[in-house]
C-alpha cells in the first residue's frame, strides 16, 4: 500500500569540485565499502567514458545507496543484449525517491513462471518515482507479494509491473486478488487470463460471489459459457442474474445452447435490457427452419449480427430461400448472418449463389461493392486474378478488414482493362486446385495474414485451444513446388502480396521476390502491408499494370 512521505530523504550540499575518490569522505579507506565506491568510479560506458563522475558517486552515498548492489544492477543487462538494465540517472531519482539499493534488487529479481523478468529495463521502475513526487512510497515487500499471485494454471497473475503498481496503489487486498485468481473453468482452465481483467472485476464492484453465480450459466454439454473477459463485462453492465438466466436458457432445435459465448451473451442481454422487442425478435429468428428441418440459427453471435443490421426473420427466410445450381440450400445461418450484417442484398446473393459461388465467395463479392459475379469467360481481355486467403471460410476475422470500401476503391482503378476474378479460398488445396484451372494470367493479387517469407491459409481451432491451426504455403527459394503456383502470371506479368510482415524485407523475403522472379526477369512483385489504408501504392496505369510506391516496401 502506498504511504505517504513525511520527510524527504537528507541530503548533504554536493561538492562544487571535483576531487580524487581518496580525498572524499566516504568511509574508511579500510573498509570493504570503499573498494566497491573505487570499482564503481573505474567503470566506463561502451564508449570508454566514466560512468560516474566524482560528484555522482558522492551523491549515491549521501543517499545510503549500496556500491555493491549498485554495481550488480549496473551488469544487468535487457536480455542477451549489451544495453543496460538500468542507468545511473534512473538509480539517482529512485534512490532520491527513498528506495533503497537492496529494495530495487528485489525488484529486479521478481520472475514470471517462464524465468523471464517482470521488470525487464528500468525505466520500468518509473512510477515509483513518479509517485515519489505525489509524496506517496511503495512498500516494496508487498509490491512482491502481489507479484508471487498465481493462477492454478501455475501462471504468474501480474504480467507487468504497471499492472502491480496500479493494485498496490488501489489498496487492493491481496486476499481478494488470490481469490478471484484461484478460480477456474471446466478442464482446470484458469478464469482470469491476467491480472488486468481481475482489477477491473472489482473497480466495477465485482465480488468472488457474484463471479461464482455468473459461471454457473453453463452449455449443454457443460462449459461455462463465460470467462473472464466476459464476466467483467457483465459486471460492468450490471447484468441482473435473472436476465442472464433467461437469455442462456435459450437453445435450438437439437437442444443445443445458442449462447455459447460470454461476450455474445452480454451483448445479447444488454439489447434485451435497452429494447425489449429485441426478445421477441431472437425469438421469431430460433423458430425459422433450415432445408434440413433444424434451426437456422444455432449460435447467439449469428443472432447479434442479425440484430446488429436489424436483419428480420422474413429477411433472414428470403436468403435462406436461395438455391445453388444443383438445388441445395446456398447459405447457413452463419453465414446469412454475415451477408446480412455486410450489408449484401438479398437480390445481389441470389444471382452470385446462382452463378456457382461459394458462400464465401458470396460474401467477398458483396462486401467489395460487386453486383455481378465475377468469373473468367473466353474475352480476349488479359485475365486478373484476386484472391483472398483467409483462416474463416466465410471471412469471419480477417476479411472484414481486407474486404472494406477502401478494397473495392483500389480495385476499381484497376480491373476496368480485365477480365477478371475474386475468389475466397481457406485451404491450400482450394489454392493448388484453382492455380492449376486457370490459364495464363497478366496479373495476381493476393489478399493473405503472412509473416516476413509465408503466406497462410488454415481454420480456426475452437475457443478452448487458444491458437490458430495453419495450413502454410511457405515462399521461399527452397520450396519450389509452392513457387509452381505463382507461375501462372505471364514473364511481364504483376504480382501483388498483401501479407502483413512480407513487406518488412528481410533475407527470406528477398528469396521470395528473386524466386518468384526468377523464371521471369520482366515480372514484377510488389510486397505490402496496408496497401488501401496508407496509400502505399499509386495506380498509374490500369493496364499494362503500373505502380508507384508512396514509401518504402521491399524490392523484388
């Protein structure tokens, strides 16, 4: 807990001049503490300057500073770097600021489970300083108890020493802390993934009660439908139990939860509570049938899309009406949910769906603006291919940043001249199955997540795991059979990589554009990361394709 100063720390007037360390006063020239003062005073900079002046050291001693703790904390170093943990000007304001040498040594010392440093520079060390001058000091000893919480996960709770100094200075109890860090969902899994969603549980007046009521609310097969997240949401909102019994309670056809999201439960509950229609319209939406006879609507997230758009369940029946060329039911309610929440006409679905595209090539082709689907017919027009590689078949994370109004702007300065096609793909198969249909193409442009040399493609593992499950095409000089399918652009041809990271450069990436490049010295690949939003290209020309950077991005 925070204390207030009451005197400031007693300071001697420093030396107007400089002296030699044998004339200073310091402690007796036989004492073990004057050989650490004089080791301190021969330590030089990488640059083979004096760390400490004369004047610096006599400072640090009129401050009860430790030269042997100050000379540890001085070899620290900010991981396997050569930079310094701490510097002597950040060791004066914190020794001015009352704390002593050994205190900040058992502040260096605190460890997350994973051996890394909770405080790994000391600039980090900065608010107790800072408080220092509100005339408020930290109690180091219970600054490090806090820091020992742990989840049963074995997970250290606080993850920044930001986070410890802002409980310490709420006077947050440190039994309430472990209480609420202690608990756990299904499978032993911790609730609170940090110690940030625990302080905010109680700034909103969140008790362990009140988090052990809402965690009861469980799926059909058991899990909690809230976390952590969740339930401070709840919490925030003041959800009453009894609304939050009401909406949970709510399942489809085969009796399965529809809410099985915390966040899409509050959400849901939060409507309810601002507009009470907004029950009888989630009820309306469980009662529609799919082509299979069970709901349509399975998940509550579907729901608050629908909702969100103030999609209506005649709306909703109209593009489940829709039929794919060979008579079967075009769109899920997962995915009429996100047509309808992009804004993508009923009318527009209808004859996309029935020109043979996928539900995710649907909704790629709405959200671009497209009226008409887009295919490659036998035109005499050069051929552009737009792909968009994405984790979620129906584009439920990334695409609804790539397909944005800015896309379709960029878009339509250049396909005027081409015959041209945008497909959606999630699958490296899709990817290798549609590389090797197409004929010989003048342009590509590939809309993707990536790192500094990779492309991914994949599926999103459920909630619990935590983690993506990729599928990758790895562009690199040493996997030619992935670089077979990037040759279907013509030598004078145009490549255009959005893949995040790729445009960073690096030496992988270099393989990657001279590989691609390789079989075609005429061909051209630009790398970029944000290509619509930061205007990092200029289209010249349509056709043959021109382009300018506004800044830097690697080179092929």
């Amino acid at each position: 807990m925070p204390t207030r100063s009451k005197t400031s720390p007693a300071r001697s007037p420093t030396p107007a001049t400089d002296t030699r360390l044998d004339d200073l006063d310091i402690v007796d020239c036989q004492n073990a503490l004057t050989a650490a003062w004089r080791e301190l005073s021969e330590r030089t900079d990488p640059r083979g300057a004096p760390i400490f002046s004369r004047n610096a050291l006599v400072r640090l001693a009129e401050l009860d500073a430790d030269p042997i703790v100050v000379g540890e904390l001085l070899a620290l170093r900010i991981g396997s770097t050569r930079y310094s943990f701490i510097s002597p000007e950040e060791l004066f304001k914190l020794h001015a600021a009352g704390y002593s040498s050994a205190e900040l040594k058992q502040l260096c010392e605190l460890r997350l489970e994973t051996g890394a440093r909770l405080v790994y520079a000391g600039h980090q060390l900065g608010p107790l300083e800072w408080a220092a001058r509100q005339d408020y000091h930290f109690n180091v000893a219970r600054l490090c108890e806090l820091a020992r919480i742990k989840t049963p996960s074995g997970r250290c709770l606080f993850r920044s020493f930001e986070t410890l100094v802002d409980a310490a200075a709420r006077c947050t109890s440190l039994h309430d802390l472990q209480d609420l860090a202690d608990l756990t969902l299904a499978g032993d899994r911790d609730v609170f993934q940090s110690a940030t969603q625990v302080l905010s549980l109680l700034k909103h007046q969140g008790s362990l009660a009140g988090a052990r009521k809402l965690l009861e609310f469980r799926t059909h097969d058991g899990q909690e439908i809230l976390d952590g997240e969740s339930l401070v949401q709840a919490t925030r909102e003041r959800l009453a139990l009894g609304e939050v019994a009401e909406v949970s309670a709510l399942k489809d056809s085969l009796g399965q939860t529809i809410f099985s999201e915390g966040e899409d439960l509050v959400q849901a509950v939060g409507w309810i509570r601002s507009d009470p229609l907004t029950w009888s319209s989630f009820r309306a939406l469980l009662k529609l049938r799919g082509a299979d006879g069970n709901s349509l609507f399975r998940d509550g997230g579907d729901l608050n899309r629908m909702l969100a758009r103030e999609g209506t369940p005649d709306m909703a029946m109209r593009f489940a009406e829709i039929r794919t060329p060979d008579g079967k039911q075009a769109f899920d309610g997962n995915e009429i949910a996100n047509l309808v929440n992009r804004g993508v006409p009923v009318e527009a679905a209808a004859e996309f769906a029935q020109a043979g595209l996928s539900a995710a090539d649907v909704w790629v082709h709405g959200s671009l603006g497209f009226r008409e689907p887009s295919y490659f017919s036998r035109g005499r027009k050069p051929k552009l291919l737009i792909l968009l590689a994405e984790n979620d078949p129906i584009g439920d994370w990334g695409l609804r940043t790539i397909c944005s109004r800015d896309t379709y702007k960029f878009l339509e300065q250049i396909v005027g001249p081409y015959n041209f096609m945008v497909r959606a793909l999630n699958r490296v198969s899709q990817f290798a199955a549609l590389m090797n249909s197409v004929p010989e193409l003048e342009g590509k442009i590939i809309f993707s997540h990536g790192s500094k040399h990779r492309l991914y493609f994949g599926t999103y593992k459920p909630k619990y795991s935590g983690d993506y499950s990729y599928e990758d095409i790895s562009l690199s000089s040493s996997n030619r059979s992935a670089l077979e399918l990037f040759t279907r652009v013509r030598e004078q041809g145009t490549i255009l990589l959005h893949a995040c990271e790729t445009k960073k450069g690096g030496p992988k990436a270099r393989n990657l554009y001279s590989a691609l490049c390789s079989s075609a010295p005429g061909r051209r690949v630009f790398a970029f990361e944000d290509v619509l939003r930061n205007r990092e290209l200029n289209v010249v020309n349509p056709y043959p394709l021109e382009l300018t950077r506004q800044r830097h991005v690697p080179r092929a």
